[in-house]
C-alpha cells in the first residue's frame, strides 16, 4: 500500500512540476486510442498483426491517400514477406498485399509511377527484387537480379526516360542498376568501397548514391562515377538517404559514432560534393536518422529514432536551411518505435512511417503517422491510460524511477 500511494505520489509531483504547461503548449504530446480517427488532418495509425511488422518507406499517393512498403511476418507465405499497404488520406486502410515465398522477403522502398500503379524493391532469396504492379497492387511484372554473394535491393525510383534505377548491396559493394519500363536491364553498374543505400536521378540525368561510411557518390546517365566523397572514418558512420537540393547541392542523413554508440548525423554539400557545413543530434546512446527531405521553406525534416535510456522513441526534427533545429518531436510509448521514412505533405504537414511495440495487436506493427506542419498529432480523444502513458513519455527519469519502485 505504502508503495503504491509512494507511485502515485510521485506521478502528481512530475504533473504538478510540468506537465500542465506541456499540455498546454507542447505539441509533442497527443492523447487518445492510437488509431483513432483524425482530427484536423493529423493521426497515428498501426497496422499488422501478432509476429513482427515494420513499414520502411511511404509516400503520398494522386489521390491523397499514402503507399506504405515494408514487411510482415505476421501475413503472407514466409517467414518475412514484402507487405504494400494503400491507405485513404485519413490512413484508413484500403488494401493491402503480400509478395513472397517460403523463405524470408524484405522492400526497402516504394515508389507511385506515372501509370499510377508502384514500383518496389527488396530483397528475396534469389537476390534485389523488383515489383512492378497496378493501381490496386497487383503485380504487373516482377524481376530479381542475382549474382555473386549477398545481394538487396535497397532504394528505386522511377526515372525521366520511364525505366527505373535501383540500389543495393552486392557482396558488401555498392550495385547500381539501371532498367528500362518493363523492368529489363539497361546497365548494371558494381561501385566498390561503399554500399548502395540510397539513390536519386539529378538534374543532369546522373545519379547521386550515398552508403557506408556517410559516403556520395555521383554517377553519369551511364552509371559511371564522375566523383565520390567519404565523410564518415569508419563502417560505424552510413548515410542513410540523399536529396539533392533547390541550390544543386545535396543533403544526407545518416549516423555517426559521437558521443553514444551512433548519433544523427546531416551533411549538407555543394554541387561537387564538398561539404558545406555539418550537424550532430544526439540523445543517449543509440539515435539514428534515416530519412532527410528538403522542405518547401527550405529547411529540412529528418525521421530516426532517439535513445531514452529504457526507450527508443520515434524521432521527427525540422531543421532550418542551416541545419539550425528549428524544433523537435518524439513518439512513442514504453517500447522500442522507430521512424524510417518522412516526407512533407501536400498540406505542409509531414507523413512518417516505422515500426511500434508500444502500440498495436503485436510485437511490432507498421506505424503511420501524419502530423501538421509544426509535427503535431491531436487526436480527439483522451483516455486514462494514454495520459498516464504520455506522461511517461514527457519524463523518461519518471519511467526509470518507476521501474526501480517497481
């Protein structure tokens, strides 16, 4: 009895020290049933099932809606499978499907094309997989591409001329491929030294990749380098995405070994890949950025995670055209959530997907959430649990004096 009322004792102590201001003024914090229907253009959503599912890439769909790609070892024939998910643009589900076999299939990226059907990447056991399907997700065509040692497929985009460029890994090297619209290949390019995590076509009509050890490489319409430039010391430093910027620059985000195990780590460069200026965000130990986008102002906003000494939060940063932080978002609850893809909205707010063990019907489900153009979610509702479990959030130092009473 003592124990309890000592708990209860000190949750109002935390309140009474901060948490009326925070509900007051901080956006960061929302209430109410994680998928519950949205108010003001904002939700959080999950999807899956009782096993492991996690959403790696998203993008806002023609009609509003959101293509969500990523795996499902809750669904599908395998022990993973590649799982598309098309939502309505409250985030309702309005299909989904599963591509694999018996063994274990990964997408890394998913990209709407011009005949408003989706292009994917991956992975299979048969080496980087490419989907093709039609507006309603089912597949037109599909390819894989073998060859010596590990090979995934990592990132796709459809290009200027209808084909497709995908990259990946090959035996720890970079692979770039190049394919026409039927998904037969053009060129297939091997860049040693680095790998293959992230790619886009330039202006120019090259591409420009950024992997291991927070390396960049540009390449020509052929595939071949023009340049490449290394900023990380040791395996322990990837980019993670590349944009290239309205100045002709390019923009990454990755993770650098700083003052935790890895720290977020954005770089912003000129046209030739000299480095313009840098930032570090750090948290405890393990904080990731995997995903960077220019922003109509401008700025930037990044999606990763954040170490919070028991937790890892998903973490949503806006930074100005600087990398100055302009400000700051967290989400999650008492378990391991993660953000692996943003991009902004066609209302200026943000579309960002991962993975959450704190919420949902498994060990981790796919995570949507959709925020305004200051990263905050208001739902309409508030339930008991919820408040007591966004406290919680709000004073990571309350969780661990909890879990030491405990």
């Amino acid at each position: 009895m003592k124990k309890h009322l000592l708990v209860v004792g000190i949750v109002f102590l935390f309140v009474g020290m901060g948490f009326q201001p925070v509900f007051a003024n901080d956006n960061n914090i929302s209430f109410g049933s994680e998928n519950q229907q949205p108010s003001g253009g904002t939700f959080k959503k999950t999807y899956g099932g009782t096993d492991y599912d996690e959403g790696k890439y998203v993008q806002q769909t023609t009609d509003d809606g959101y293509i969500i790609t990523g795996r499902t070892n809750s669904f599908g024939a395998g022990e993973y499978d590649v799982w598309l998910i098309k939502t309505d643009s409250a985030g309702n589900k309005e299909w989904d499907r599963t591509f694999g076999g018996t063994d274990d299939d990964i997408s890394h990226c998913v990209q709407q094309t011009t005949d408003g059907g989706y292009i994917i990447t991956g992975g299979t056991s048969g080496g980087i997989w490419l989907i093709k399907t039609n507006s309603t997700g089912d597949i037109v065509w599909d390819k894989t591409f073998g060859g010596p040692g590990y090979n995934e497929g990592r990132c796709v985009q459809q290009t200027s001329d209808g084909g497709y460029i995908i990259t990946g890994v090959t035996s720890g090297d970079v692979r770039l491929i190049k394919t026409n619209s039927t998904g037969d290949i053009v060129w297939d390019k091997i860049i040693g030294g680095t790998t293959g995590n992230f790619v886009r076509q330039t202006t120019d009509g090259g591409y420009i990749i950024t992997g291991e050890r927070f390396s960049l490489i540009k390449t020509d319409g052929a595939g071949n380098k023009l340049w490449d430039r290394t900023f990380g010391a040791t395996s322990w430093d990837k980019g993670r995405c590349v944009q290239q910027t309205t100045d002709g620059g390019y923009i990454i985000v990755g993770e650098s070994a700083g003052y935790g195990q890895s720290d977020v780590w954005l770089v912003k460069t000129d046209s030739s890949g000299n480095k313009s200026w840098d930032k570090i965000f750090y948290g405890w130990d393990l904080n990731y950025g995997n995903c960077v986008q220019q922003t109509t102002n401008g700025g930037y906003i990044i999606a990763g995670f954040k170490d919070g000494l028991f937790t890892i939060a998903l973490w949503l940063i806006k930074t100005d055209s600087n990398g100055t932080m302009v400000w700051e978002r967290t989400f999650g609850g008492d378990g391991w959530d993660l953000g692996y893809c943003v991009q902004q909205t066609t209302d200026g707010g943000y579309i960002i997907t991962g993975k959450t063990s704190s919420f949902g019907a498994g060990m981790d489900d796919v995570w949507l959430i959709k925020t305004d153009k200051n990263g905050n979610v208001r739902n309409k509702a508030v339930t008991g649990n919820m408040l007591l479990q966004r406290i919680l959030e709000r004073f990571p130092l309350l969780q661990k004096l909890l879990l030491f009473i405990k």
